[in-house]
C-alpha cells in the first residue's frame, strides 16, 4: 500500500548553472572546514587570514520512501589551489562496508582518488561524461585540476554514511599538486 511519501520526484539540473530543483539542502565547504586535508598548513593559515575560501558546495536531495532510501547530491568544486594543492572534497569511507556508490562528472576536469585500507590505490582521470562505480569499502575524494568549476553527480543509499575520521588520520596515497600548470600525483609516505 502506497503512503503519501512513495510517490516518483523528478527534479531538473540546469546545464548552465548546474543546480538542481527543488532543492531541500545546500551544504557548503569552507576553507576551514576542510583545513586539515591539505598538506600546507602555512598556505592555510595564509589564506584563512585574508578570506575563508569556499571550496566546494553540495546540492542534496534524500529520497526516503517507505521501503528504500536514496540520495542524490551535485557538488561543485571551485577551480583553485592551496599551497600548489588543488581544490578538492574532504573524502570519505562510507559507515557501511556493504554500499557503493556512482559518480558522474557533469563538466570539468580532475580526478578521482580512490583508497582502501589494504593500501589499494587508484586515481581515476575525470572529464565530462566520466562515470565511475565505487565499489564498497574504498574511500573516496574529487580533485579538481582545471580552471573551471568541476561538477559531479553522486547517488547512494542514505543509510551508507559518511565516515571522514580516517581519511583525516590516514589521508590518502596521493595528493595532486600543480606543477608548471599541470597535474602531478605525488605519493604521500
Ligand atoms: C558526493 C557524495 C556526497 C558527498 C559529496 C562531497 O556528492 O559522495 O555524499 O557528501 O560528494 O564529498 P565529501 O562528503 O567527501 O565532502
Ligand atoms: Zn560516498
């Protein structure tokens, strides 16, 4: 039997700005909230002294029906570096070692870093059109290393959750840096 909340939504992303409507919840990513990921803390320090920078900001929707959750988030990178490092997400392990997840590069350029706590490592090279599957179990952080916004699709399952505590203790195996304009992986020891 059908309640009031198992009724299809559709929503439409605008290709210029690429925010979705409606849209219940924007979250985003300051400089300071994200302060600890980037290797530099000097540059941080810097650039905290003059503006808290927005990095990145994400566009969410929760599909909750009676028998399933679902959720849909667009985030938008902002193009830019902090000490050489690009802008990048926080990164995450999700709760559940049971849920994947799939992202889809709406527009601009970068990577996809993928870590596991075997020391599996793979760094995806994005571009518009790139779609990837996050199978369980691998954390997983965006970088964008163009001049433009970098705009991505991710849907999973509400449930899976959001762990950001071992990515801000182990970090990943590779940071991505600006070398003579262009992106270079670095190995982190
Ligand atoms: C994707 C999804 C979201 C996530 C967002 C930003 O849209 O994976 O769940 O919140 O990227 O990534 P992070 O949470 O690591 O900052
Ligand atoms: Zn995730």
């Amino acid at each position: 039997m059908l309640t009031e909340i198992d009724f299809p939504i559709t929503l439409a992303l605008d290709p210029e700005s690429d925010i979705f409507d409606p849209c219940p919840q924007v979250t985003p990513r300051y400089l300071s909230d994200l302060k600890m990921m980037f290797k530099d803390q000097q540059a941080v320090d810097e650039i905290l002294k003059e503006e808290n920078r927005l990095i990145y900001e994400i566009r969410y929707y929760p599909f909750r029906t009676s028998k399933s959750d679902m959720a849909l988030a667009v985030t938008r990178i902002f193009p830019g570096n902090i000490g050489g490092e690009y802008h990048m997400t926080k990164g995450h392990k999700h709760e559940r070692d049971d849920q994947p997840e799939v992202y889809y590069c709406v527009k601009g350029e970068g990577f996809l870093l993928l870590d596991t706590l075997e020391g599996e490592f793979q760094a995806i090279p994005w571009r518009a059109g790139t779609i990837t599957h996050i199978p369980p179990m691998w954390a997983h952080r965006v970088i964008n290393t163009g001049t433009d916004l970098l705009v991505f699709i991710g849907v999973f399952h509400l449930s899976a959750g959001h762990d950001y505590e071992i990515v801000a203790q182990k970090g990943f195996s590779y940071r991505v840096y600006a070398v003579d304009g262009k992106p270079a992986l670095i190995r982190q020891t």
